[in-house]
C-alpha cells in the first residue's frame, strides 16, 4: 500500500477527506483528516484503500488503519475467497490487524464510519483508486 499523494502529488489537499472531534471524548479535539493508501500492484484490482486517522496536516501519530472498501459485500466476498464476514467487516471499515491494539483506535474508527464513511466518500475513494491506478500504467 503506497500514498495516494507519493504518485499523485498534484491533487488538491483540501480534498482529502476528514473530520473534527469536540473536546470531552477520547480523542484528543482538532481537526483529524484521513490518509489513503493504494495497492501498487500493477496486475491487481483490490479496490480497496488502507486509510490512515492522522490529525490534519501531520503523519503522525497515526490513530487508526482501516482498511475500506467502496465496492459490494460480494465484490469482496469473491476476491477473499467466499469469506463473507470479511468482506462484510471491510465495506463498513475495519482496522488493520497491525494497529488494532492501539485503544484510541477502536474510537477512530467507530468516528470515522459515523462522519465520514458512506456513498460520497465511495465515490471519492473510486476516483482517486482510479488515478493512482493510472500512474502504474503510465510508468511501465
Ligand atoms: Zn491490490
């Protein structure tokens, strides 16, 4: 999983997406924005993206890795051999096992499927997987 922005450097900052968390609950309260991650393998279609929790305008830390999925449950289902619980898990959002034990990262994640996760965001995700896709093309 690579940057969208390392093979797309011109696309416009501000239109990644993100959201802002008041003071009082587990995270710490700021504007937080989410990093996408690609698939560089030229010879696959995943359709999925690895997004990173960052606050905005920093790497780090990283508060969750949720791995996402704007296709069908069974799109998925097809390309993880039938298991359909985690085909399921990824077009919700899931974390990536690497990450999961970090405990603000079950938070981030639930704020993340309640503000941020839905049809827009699948519509943006297939955009950008598209144009990322173009660069591995273009570069062979
Ligand atoms: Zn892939």
């Amino acid at each position: 999983m690579v940057p969208f922005h390392s093979r797309c450097p011109a696309g416009p900052a501000e239109a990644t997406f993100g959201f802002e968390v008041a003071p009082g609950g587990a995270l710490a309260p700021g504007q937080y924005a989410v990093e996408e991650l690609y698939c560089d393998e030229p010879a696959c279609d995943c359709r999925r993206a690895l997004l990173r929790i960052v606050p905005r305008g920093k790497s780090v830390p990283v508060l969750a890795s949720i791995s996402y999925g704007w296709e069908t449950p069974e799109f998925y289902e097809r390309t993880l051999s039938g298991d359909s619980e985690a085909a399921r898990a990824i077009t919700c959002g899931c974390l990536d096992p690497l990450n999961q034990k970090s405990p603000i990262a079950p938070v981030a994640l639930k704020i993340f499927q309640s503000a941020v996760a839905g049809n827009e965001f699948g519509r943006h995700l297939k955009t950008r997987y598209r144009q990322f896709r173009a660069t591995l093309r273009t570069s062979r």
